[in-house]
C-alpha cells in the first residue's frame, strides 16, 4: 500500500477537530500519516490533538506560530512523507471510503483525482451536493476536465483530491501566503500545469464541508472579490494559451465570476459600473457558448449597459436565491 498523507490546518477549532481527525483516523485504507498543525490556537485545540495522538500513532502533531491556513498547509507539506497528499480542513469529515477510493483510482497513469462533496449547514442538515461524472481525462484534454469541475464548484477546492507529493516538490508548489481568499485555488492551478498524465472525477460525494455562517469564507467575501478572483482567473487562462486549449471554460468561469461577485456585492452599483466601463465582458459578448438560462438572462442584461436595469436585475437575482435557500457565500 502507497502511504497517503492528510494534511489539516487547525486553528481554535476545539469544538470539530475532534471530530475531523476522527473522520480521517477511521478510513478504511489505513496506510495513513495524519498530519495536524496547530496554527497558534489560544483554545484547547492542540491538547485535544496531543490526546488523540497518543491512542494513534498515525497522528503526527506540530505546534506553530499563528501564520494562516497556508502557511499552517505549507509546514506539514515539508514534513509530509506520503507518495500522496490530501487536504481537509478542521471542521469537516472526510467519508469513511474516501482515501481509498482516491487511491485505488490514482493508477500509473494518473496525476490527479476529484471527487464530488456535500455541504452541510452549521445546524447539520445537509444543505446541497455536489456531484461530478465518472470520467478520465486524458491530459491533452485537460480543459475538459477543469471545465467540468468547475461547473460543479469542484475544482477550486484542496480537499476533495488527492496529489502527487513528486509533483508537488519537484516543483516546488506550495500555497501563496500573500493572499487570504483563493489560495487553494491557485495551488491546484499550480499542479495541474505540472501535472503530465490523466486526471479522473469520481461521481462520488465523499467529503463533508462544513458551512459556517461565522467563517472565512463569509468575512472575506466583503473584501473587493470582484477583481481578486478575476485577478487570479488570469493564471488559468494563461495557461490555456499557452497550451492553446479551447477558451469556453475560462469565458464561463469569468461570468459565473461576475456574478456571483455582483451577488455578494455590499456596493452594487460602483461594481456594476467596474464590470461594464473595464471591459470585463469584452471577450464574453463575441464568445459562441452555451450558457445555462440564467447566465443567459444575466449577460443579456449586462450587455444592454443600463445601470439601473442591471441593478434592478441582481437584486431579483439576490431575492429569488434567498428565497431559494442558496443564499451561501464562497470564495
């Protein structure tokens, strides 16, 4: 068995860690190093996971400085000792199968792995899933690949795959600690553009996230996500071009980008005026893609460049989400 290494970021995270850790000391495929950096918690965070360390050997446990969750991700990729690599983060769990279906489809051939996941509210319920095909991709065919995980909101994530560590340090990939929001995202741009063999989506759904209504990944989105996530949008494209892969994923991702920034927008109407007057859409209006109804109704509506119809549009856009129960904020 090829030892795989989980990688979990802690901080003041007394009251799921337990539960975490847990989730991944009880996977069916037990060749494991679990590797938990405490990120300068101020909780009892790191006496739970020196408790639980000694009842699993497995379970490796490092104390540091409060730096953030990349630099936290970074320290335990330096210790990391497994030929694969996963993510989790300290609220979640992780499916009892799910190392071991990653593995087992981590074949010679094969560079990276998805699997679809579920998102659970902070009251328990199981707010919605997300699933992907059973499919391999060869990779000249990449772009398929990304484009369909981005479709399911799979791709961004770390913790719904499982990596190469040879890649990973042959490489030096490691997450970018200048930026709070997105980082993951870049590192699996990152690896892919290292990555020389196939990658598989695994329809699947076998990790849990964890939605906190007091999380960053709410805090953050009233920070100008409008040009950081277009910011860091270039990365893939430029590596599109350069690889002269077909344009339809990233012209997509880009509106779903505008979008879903407009959305969270506390400031509407100045980023309604950024999107329009910036050509945010210039290569979006003499793209031919298919769009889904809405994103149809919604570029329509950017493209008659009224400020008060495109106003009055999203807040509809925003009403009828809330009324829908999606009213859930990513990164």
């Amino acid at each position: 068995m090829s030892l795989v290494t989980i990688i979990l970021p802690a901080y003041n995270a007394e009251k799921t860690i337990a539960r975490a850790i847990q989730s991944a000391r009880c996977q069916e495929y037990s060749d494991l190093e679990i590797i938990v950096i405490d990120d300068g918690s101020s909780d009892s965070t790191l006496n739970i996971c020196n408790a639980l360390a000694d009842k699993d050997n497995r379970l490796k446990i490092w104390h540091i400085n409060n730096s953030g969750p990349s630099a936290a991700r970074n320290y335990g990729l330096s210790q990391a000792k497994g030929e694969f690599i996963c993510f989790m983060d300290a609220d979640d769990e992780m499916s009892p199968t799910m190392i071991s279906q990653l593995v087992s489809n981590m074949q010679d051939d094969t560079d990276l792995v998805a699997c679809g996941y579920k998102v659970r509210s902070n009251n328990g319920d199981y707010a919605f899933e997300q699933k992907l095909d059973d499919k391999s991709y060869p990779n000249n065919r990449l772009y398929e690949f990304i484009e369909n995980l981005q479709e399911a909101k799979a791709f961004n994530p770390l913790w719904n795959k499982i990596f190469r560590r040879s890649i990973i340090n042959d490489n030096n990939i490691k997450m970018d600690t200048t930026v709070d929001m997105g980082e993951d995202y870049l590192f699996v741009v990152d690896y892919c553009e290292k990555s020389e063999k196939d990658c598989k989506a695994l329809s699947s759904s076998l990790y849990i996230y964890e939605l906190s209504n007091n999380g960053l990944q709410v805090s953050a989105n009233k920070n100008n996500n409008l040009k950081r996530r277009l910011s860091q949008l270039d990365k893939l494209e430029n590596l599109f071009k350069r690889r002269n892969y077909p344009m339809n994923a990233i012209y997509k991702e880009k509106l779903r980008i505008i979008y879903t920034s407009l959305l969270e927008s506390n400031d509407l109407h100045d980023d309604l005026i950024e999107v329009l007057e910036n050509g945010y859409l210039d290569d979006l209006i003499h793209s031919d893609i298919n769009l889904g109804k809405k994103y149809t109704v919604f570029l329509e509506i950017l493209r008659s460049g009224h400020i008060g119809v495109a106003y009055l549009s999203m807040n509809i856009f925003r009403a009828v989400k809330k009324i829908q129960g999606k009213s859930f904020n990513w990164g």
